[in-house]
C-alpha cells in the first residue's frame, strides 16, 4: 500500500489566534498513521492567516476523511478543505 500526500486548507475562526498553538493542536488530532509534513502559511484578508499543512496519509480506504473531521473539531478552527492531493 503507498501513501498520499494531501495540502489541506485550515481557516482559522479568528484572525486573534495563536498560529502556533494552533498547529500543535492539529498535529495533536492526527489519526494514526498520518503525519504533517510542512505547514504553509497564506495571508487571506484583513490579518486572517491559513494554515496549509501537508498532511502524508495512508493510501486506503476513506483517504484524507479521517484528518479532515479531526481537524473540523480542534478548537480555533473555521473550516477544513483539501486543496491537493497526490501519490507519492
């Protein structure tokens, strides 16, 4: 079985939050297996700042589904969507 690598968008619910803290949390809710590989961070508007970590998954069944509830639950996120994903 190979892997994936998925770039997922996180917005955060405030431009207030501590980007740091808050990419310790999403590593924290990765399911095992899963592993963040490179975080981007983008300027989206009016000081709101997305996280764009690079997640590297299993390639089997449900794919990225998993990491991307856990990160819709972290505390501090907005919403969660993948902008790429590939085979490695």
């Amino acid at each position: 079985m190979g892997k994936v690598a998925a770039k997922i968008k996180v917005m955060p619910d405030s431009p207030e939050i501590d980007l740091d803290a808050l990419q310790e949390r999403l590593e924290s809710a990765l399911p095992e297996g899963a592993k963040i590989n490179g975080v981007e961070r983008e300027n989206v508007a009016f000081g709101l700042i997305a996280l764009y970590p690079t997640v590297i998954v299993p390639d089997g069944s449900g794919g990225t589904e998993t990491v991307e509830e856990n990160f819709a639950d972290v505390d501090g996120v907005e919403s969660v969507g993948v902008e790429n994903v590939g085979r490695i």
